[in-house]
C-alpha cells in the first residue's frame, strides 16, 4: 500500500495508489481523488490500462526533465454541454511537452459550432515515486492523472505531442489527428 488507499474491487496486486493531494479546507482536509493514480486493470471500461512500462516511461521523463515536468494539455470542450447540459467540461484529448505544439493540435482540430479546445499547463512532479499533480486542479477539468499518464505515456522517445483524440468516445476508439512530420 502506497498513500494509503485500498481498493479490493482491484487485485492488490496490480493496484498501487500516490499519495493524494491535500485540499486544506476550514475543518477537515479532503483528498483530490483526481490526484490518485491507479496501476493495472482499468477500473471502468474503456479506461486506459496503465501498466509498468507507461509508468516507467514517464516517471523518467520527469526525473529527465529535473524533478517537475510541464506538460500541456489539449482539452475538449463540448460547447452544447456547456450551454445547454449541465455545465462547463474540459476532458483531455492530447498533450504535448511545448505550448506551440499543444496550439498546433488546437489549431489543426478547429473549433466548431460543437467543439472548443482550450490549451493549458500542468506541471507533474514525483510523489511517493508516482506521478502526481503539483498543483489544484480547477472543478471543470474532468481528468485524472491516470489519463495524464496514459496519454504521455504515448510519446515515442524525441516525441513532442501525441495523438489528438477528435472524436467524444473512448481513448481507444479515436479518431485521432497528428502534428505532421517536421
């Protein structure tokens, strides 16, 4: 047990969790569940699974980038959600380890009557080892580090972006776009 959070639904062994942000709040301080990565099986379908090797791979971009990697994020917003559902979503469809390539995924997708996308910095650090959020998150940012890693975890070694998922469904399914070759 690492941070101290258990699941049994999962098989222990293939579960290990960071330890949680912290949010002081005036009486108790809550956990940002957001903040905690899971290891393993997917806990709900169509979940990335994340397995070792993702882990590895960036646990050393961090460790490569001097302890606290920035990395930005292209997030998707569904414009009718957010004016006609219940209320305003950014879920994350790709990242990149530069602002002008994030931009450019941001730019080659397009907004549409539909679909806005929003660019913005993380910065990720090591927390007990793992992957972790350095700073709180905003209520409207619905992902979590596990997709985080799934996603930079796609990076090939010399690779600045990944693949921008354009459509709405699951990470697996896409369709994808992709920065051309340089």
């Amino acid at each position: 047990m690492v941070g101290g959070v258990i699941e049994t639904s999962v098989p222990l062994m293939s579960l290990l969790c960071c330890a949680p942000t912290i949010i002081e709040s005036a009486t108790v301080p809550e956990i940002d569940k957001r903040n905690i990565l899971h290891v393993g099986p997917p806990q709900r379908p169509g979940d990335a699974e994340i397995t070792p090797a993702m882990l590895d791979a960036v646990r050393q971009r961090i460790k490569d980038a001097g302890a606290t990697l920035t990395v930005w994020a292209v997030l998707h917003e569904d414009v009718y959600e957010s004016k006609f559902g219940d209320g305003f979503y950014l879920h994350l469809h790709g990242v990149a380890l530069n602002g002008a390539d994030a931009q450019r995924l941001a730019d080659l997708a397009g907004n549409s009557e539909n679909v806005k996308w929003h660019v913005r910095s993380y910065r990720v650090g090591l927390k007990d080892d793992l992957p972790s959020f350095l700073a709180l998150w905003r209520p409207e940012e619905e992902f979590t580090i596990g997709q985080l890693v799934a996603v930079l975890a796609e990076l090939p070694p010399g690779g600045t972006a990944s693949k921008l998922l354009t459509g709405t469904g699951h990470r697996k399914d896409g369709p994808f776009i992709s920065l051309p070759e340089k």
